[in-house]
C-alpha cells in the first residue's frame, strides 16, 4: 500500500478518488495472493483440497493486509472530497503507512519477545523500509 501511495502520489495528487482506488485495488490484489499463496500451502500439507472454512479461516489470518489501508484510504477520501488539502492528505495517509510498519515491528518483537535491542532492530528495519520508500517518493517528486 505503501509504495502505491509512493508510485501514484504525486500523479494523482489532484485526483484523490483515483489514487484511492488504485490503493484498494492494489491491497486487494495482494491479499487475494496472501490468501491463494497461504490457501495452496496448506492445501499441499494437508494433502488434499481446502473446504470452505478452512478456506475462510486463511483468509481471515490475513484480514490484516486490508485492515491496514482502511485509514490511510480515509485520509485519501478526506482528502477527495475537500476536508484535507490533496498533498496534506497524500502525505497523513503515507504518514499512517509508516506508523502502522513501527507498530508492526513492536508487535513482532513482543510476539517473538525480543529484548530491547531486539525490539528496537524489529523497528528500525520496517521503520527503514517505509523510509525507503517515502524517500524514494520526495526524490521522484522533486
């Protein structure tokens, strides 16, 4: 989502609708790969097809790619219909991107309980690959 922002942000800067809708298409895109990726895999380890429900409960696990455009997408609608100016609604929806990478890093390091160092390394590396790309975005734009 983030490097859909990145890629179409200053393109569609004015056209806010536009670059929302290439943001959803593109999360949905790449959850239904999670879900078909994820689906296939255990299908291959049980040895047999997925039912619906096991199907179901795959996709669920992975409800968290979607979940994580939901606020940046309502900045880019709030940005759409004039409550935000265009770029300042570009930029809190890459702004929420990067939060939600920091966020991430925290919840892994405390899933897998890391110490400090540890911890501070799981932030540091999302935290640098949403820099990255955010970076990438001002010297594209610039």
């Amino acid at each position: 989502m983030l490097a859909a922002l990145a890629a179409g942000g200053q393109a569609f800067e004015h056209d806010l609708w536009h670059l929302a809708a290439i943001v959803v298409t593109t999360v949905v895109v790449l959850w239904i790969a999670h879900v078909y990726a994820h689906g296939l895999g255990e299908s291959l380890h049980a040895g047999r097809r997925l039912d619906v429900a096991e199907l179901a409960a795959v996709a669920g696990r992975e409800l968290a790619i979607p979940l994580a455009a939901v606020a940046p997408t309502a900045m880019l609608a709030l940005g759409a219909v004039g409550v935000l100016r265009s770029s300042r609604a570009v930029w809190l929806a890459v702004a929420l991107c990067v939060a939600t990478l920091a966020i991430e890093g925290l919840r892994y390091a405390r899933l897998e309980r890391l110490g400090r160092l540890g911890t501070l390394a799981s932030v540091a590396v999302n935290l640098a690959l949403g820099l990255a790309i955010v970076a990438l975005k001002v010297a594209v734009a610039h």
